[in-house]
C-alpha cells in the first residue's frame, strides 16, 4: 500500500512539470501573420501635392492583421538610384506594436510615365527589427510583401511573415 501511495504523489508532482513541459511546446509555435494595409502618402512639409512618382516620403493608413486584429501603420521611404522603394515600417495595434524595414522592387511593365499617372506594382521583402508588448520576440523574422497602386499615392499592400505564436 506504502509503494502505490507513493506512486501515485510521485506522479502527481510530476504532473506540473509535464503539463509546462507541454505548454512550453506550445509557445514555439509558429504563426504565418497576413496583415493588409491600405496607405496613403503624405505631401511634403510646405505642399498640398505628391510629385509622381515620389521619390521619399512618409505613409499612413490602417493595417488589418485577421489573427491580430486592426492597427495603425506608419512608414518613411525613399527610392535611391537602385530604383527600389526602401523603408522603414511601424504597425500599432492594441497589444503591442512591431517595426521593421522592407525593400519592394518595381515589376516589369508598370513603369511610370512623367507625364500620366498609371498603376504601379511592387514585390519585395521585409524585416521585423523589433516590437513591443504582444510582439516583443518578433526581431529577426523576415517576410514577403506586395504592394499595388493606381496613383503611386495611394497603396495597398499584402504581407506575409513568420512569427513566435501570439
């Protein structure tokens, strides 16, 4: 009797470390974030207008993210000679808040005229550099983003990335 008793205590102090052995586990799960963004760019200081294409700037708009919910996005780019749009991202939600920087490449066929405005389309990458609360161990993960525009003022953009569950 003295043996089962024992036992049955050994595997019931057991029981705590088995289940945070599995929860545990559970939290290096990994997350494929699809987050859209609708974005506006805004004028330069001094101006009511956007040169097209612009060649730097700052761009605002919503970021809706279905398993994270609606946010705030702000970014700042520029195109350097490469003709790659390189930036840096911030993405505001209720939770926590994640930034980063991306390099979109122009695709073929939606070059701009100086003289028209007509749509744009870019594909490229990006790079969490760091978050805040929920987001706090997003640094280090890379991802892919799309992005398209009618004007090159006002974009949408789809990305997809890897993170540590949520």
């Amino acid at each position: 009797m003295k043996r089962r008793i024992l036992l049955v205590g050994c595997a019931l102090a057991a029981l705590p470390f088995v289940l945070g052995i599995s929860v545990a586990g559970a939290a290096s799960k990994t997350v494929v974030l699809k987050c859209h963004m609708s974005l506006a760019t805004v004028p330069p200081a001094g101006s009511n207008t956007v040169d097209q294409p612009p060649s730097q700037g700052a761009s605002y708009g919503a970021v809706h993210c279905p398993s994270v919910g609606t946010g705030v996005e702000a970014a700042t780019f520029n195109v350097p000679e490469s003709g790659n749009t390189v930036g840096k991202y911030w993405q505001y939600f209720s939770t926590g808040s994640i930034r980063g920087k991306f390099n979109l490449t122009p695709q073929e066929g939606t070059a701009l005229s100086p003289t028209s405005f007509t749509s744009e389309t870019w594909v490229g990458t990006l790079t969490v550099t760091g978050g805040s609360g929920s987001y706090s161990t997003a640094a280090g993960k890379t991802g892919t983003i799309k992005c398209a525009s009618a004007d090159t003022v006002h974009l949408t953009c789809t990305e997809k990335i890897k993170l540590s569950s949520l």
